[in-house]
C-alpha cells in the first residue's frame, strides 16, 4: 500500500522554501481551524453535501501537509461538533465514516512523519467502527514526537466546560478541593485540551463568522482569521495567507 501513496510530506527543501516566503521565527505554536462549506462547496457544483465533505478529506490532507511543512506544533480540526448529531440521519452516518476512510489511506505514511494522532471530544457516542478507527490511529502513533494533528470531533466547548465544572465540583463535595484552590491552571487540567498549549492562530472557512461552539476558553487570545472559501478549495496558498496575516499582527495579550 506504501507504494500506492505519494509522499504525504515535504523534503526538507520544500519545508525551507515554503518556510523562507513567511518569517520563520513567527510561525503560530498551534493552529486551529473550523472547516466549514462542504456542503455550499458542493451545491455551488451541483453535488450532493456528502461529496463536499468527501472533497474536504483531501484538503486536511493538503493543508496536515502545509501545516507540517512550516514547522506547526499542533493543528487542531474541527471534525463534528455536538450540535451535527441534529443532522440528516444519511449525513451523519457518511461523516462517522469519513475518519476511516481517511486514516485507513493516510495513517502509515502520517505514522513514518513523525505526526501524532489525537482525538478531542466525546468518544462514548461514536459509533463503534469510528471509535476502533480513531482509537488505533491514536495507539499507533502515540510515541511518536512530530506535529499533533489534533482531530475535534464530537467535540463543544460547552460540554467541556460544564463537564469541566463537574469535576471540579465533584472534588469540592468531597473535601479534595478548596473553592479558593480553582486556578486557571487546575480549571485547564480538565478540559480536553490539557496537555495542548492555546491555538495562536483560529481559522475558519466559508464565510461564518462565528465560534460554534470551539475552544471557547482556549481561543480567549488567539488570532482570528476568517475567509470566504470553502474548506474544499482552501488550498497551502490560502493556509499561507492566513500564516502571513497571523505575523503581521501585534499579540499583546492585555499588555502595551
Ligand atoms: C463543514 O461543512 C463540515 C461539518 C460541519 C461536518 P458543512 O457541512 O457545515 O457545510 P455548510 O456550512 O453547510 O456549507
Ligand atoms: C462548525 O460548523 C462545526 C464544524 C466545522 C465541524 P457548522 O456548520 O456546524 O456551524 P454552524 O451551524 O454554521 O454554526
Ligand atoms: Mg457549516
């Protein structure tokens, strides 16, 4: 199968030419990115929606690939939020396919480079054959130490918060805790994101200009950058784009 596959990744002249258009010192830790317009990506082609997110596939794949190329931390996709189960029946079944139809062509060759395969979100609701996907993925490539290419699915900041406050709770009830002992740093360690340092960089195709539910609490001083294209047709040069836009704004996280 290896055979069959072309080098998901670039050489290291590739990484140095793509990397020399943007400056290599301001290259965001962590990007995050909602890909939203599948389904308007393939009405404006006279498709059905289950082909634009068949199409989408092929973009996480190119911009896994951007992304690793510029010397990305962690890249954060936002797969399926805990609001899409309000989706068509038909809809839903072909999304819970698509991680392993993905992982089944990409992983070995995401294993070989080095990337880590995460999974952020509920698992208990997926359906069993998602769940054996997404689970082997993560066990094959859990000591590996590249980029992480961090899957949101079945993924809401809500839910994480508010199971978050459980926790918390839970703790306190039982005189582990002190109210006065909740930090940001121990709220932090029970979200899903605990081991992930915030996204620098939030991304969101198609036009929306909204959150839907994504990292709430993690994307308090992250860049936002929203564009009008379709997650289908985001291409490296789009990511880049967005990459320059990301350096040329000043960060102050409160300070002058
Ligand atoms: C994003 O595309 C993929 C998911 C949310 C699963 P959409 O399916 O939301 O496409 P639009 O927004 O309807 O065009
Ligand atoms: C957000 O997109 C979720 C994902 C991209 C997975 P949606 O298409 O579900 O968001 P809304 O409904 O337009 O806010
Ligand atoms: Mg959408």
């Amino acid at each position: 199968m290896k055979r069959q596959l072309k080098n998901l990744f670039a050489s290291k002249q590739q990484k140095e030419s793509a990397a020399a258009e943007l400056s290599s010192d301001k290259i965001p830790q962590h990007v995050a990115i909602i890909m939203d317009g599948n389904g308007r990506w393939a009405k404006s082609h006279g498709l059905p929606r289950i082909a634009g997110h068949h199409s989408g596939m092929k973009t996480i794949k190119r911009i896994t690939k951007a992304a690793d190329r510029l010397g990305v931390k962690v890249l954060t996709l936002y797969a399926f939020s805990t609001e899409n189960w309000k989706r068509p029946k038909e809809e839903v079944e072909f999304l819970m396919k698509l991680p392993q139809e993905f992982l089944s062509i990409e992983l070995e060759e995401l294993h070989e480079n080095n990337v880590q395969v995460r999974m952020m979100g509920y698992k208990e609701d997926l359906p069993e054959h998602t769940l054996r996907a997404v689970e082997a993925a993560e066990e094959r490539t859990k000591h590996n130490t590249g980029m992480v290419l961090n899957f949101a699915l079945n993924y809401g900041s809500r839910k994480e918060m508010l199971n978050a406050f459980k926790e918390m709770a839970a703790a306190v009830q039982t005189g582990e805790l002190q109210p006065d002992q909740i930090t940001e740093e121990l709220y932090e360690q029970h979200l899903l994101t605990r081991t992930l340092p915030d996204p620098d960089l939030l991304i969101r195709t198609s036009g929306e200009l909204r959150i839907s539910n994504f990292m709430m609490w993690q994307l308090a001083y992250s860049e936002l950058w929203f564009t009008d294209v379709f997650w289908p047709a985001f291409t490296e040069e789009h990511f880049h784009e967005a990459i320059r836009g990301y350096q040329q704004r000043a960060r102050r996280f409160g300070g002058l």
